[in-house]
C-alpha cells in the first residue's frame, strides 16, 4: 500500500504475516503463534503475572468483569453509555451478564 508523499505503508514482512494468518485456517484464532508472540512482547513492556488475549472489546470487559469477581447482587458503577449504535454491548450489559445490577455515574 503506497502513502502519500511515497511512503510505504506494508511491505514484504507484513505480507508474510498476512499469508501465515490465512494459512492457519481461522482469522480470530485467539492461540495462534501471532497471539504468543504479541503476549511475550507486552511481558517485556508490562511484565504481569496474567496477560488474556481476547477477540473484541466486548470480549475484554467480560473478562475484566469475571476477573474481578463481579456476580449476582454486585453493583457496578459505568461510565455513561456512549456505545456507537453498530456496536450493541456495554460495559453495563457485561455487569449485567454477569448478575449484578449497574447504571451509570450519572445516576
């Protein structure tokens, strides 16, 4: 892909990426080794005991929500609901998934 001003944007390293990805024989394929070397690098940057990949946003605020134990009868406490209308979850629903009742700091 050119830039403007001549740049290259993806060369032959990104392309090779590209054909390993589609040769494994699933795009979100969460444990493939493009997911452990992205794991191994975060380590060296922020070196935590717990790193969990995960396929989407919605997918990290249901993890974060079980991770901190959230269940039946818990309050949580979100920002407003700015979720853009393509999108369909929020961090109130994944509380809400989870048992406990949430609304907003507004409230």
């Amino acid at each position: 892909m050119q830039l403007a001003g001549g740049g290259r944007r993806r060369g032959e390293p990104e392309r090779k990426q590209i054909e390993a990805m589609l040769q494994q024989g699933s795009l979100v394929y969460w444990q493939g080794p493009q997911t452990r070397v992205l794991t191994e690098r975060f380590r060296e940057i922020c070196p935590l005991r717990h790193v969990q990949t995960c396929s989407s946003g919605t997918a990290a605020i249901h993890i974060a929500v079980a991770a901190a134990g959230i269940g039946p009868g818990d309050e949580v406490i979100t920002s407003a609901d700015h979720s853009p209308p393509w999108q369909g979850r929020s961090p109130a629903s994944s509380a809400n998934d989870a048992g406990g009742p949430s609304r907003t700091a507004r409230e």
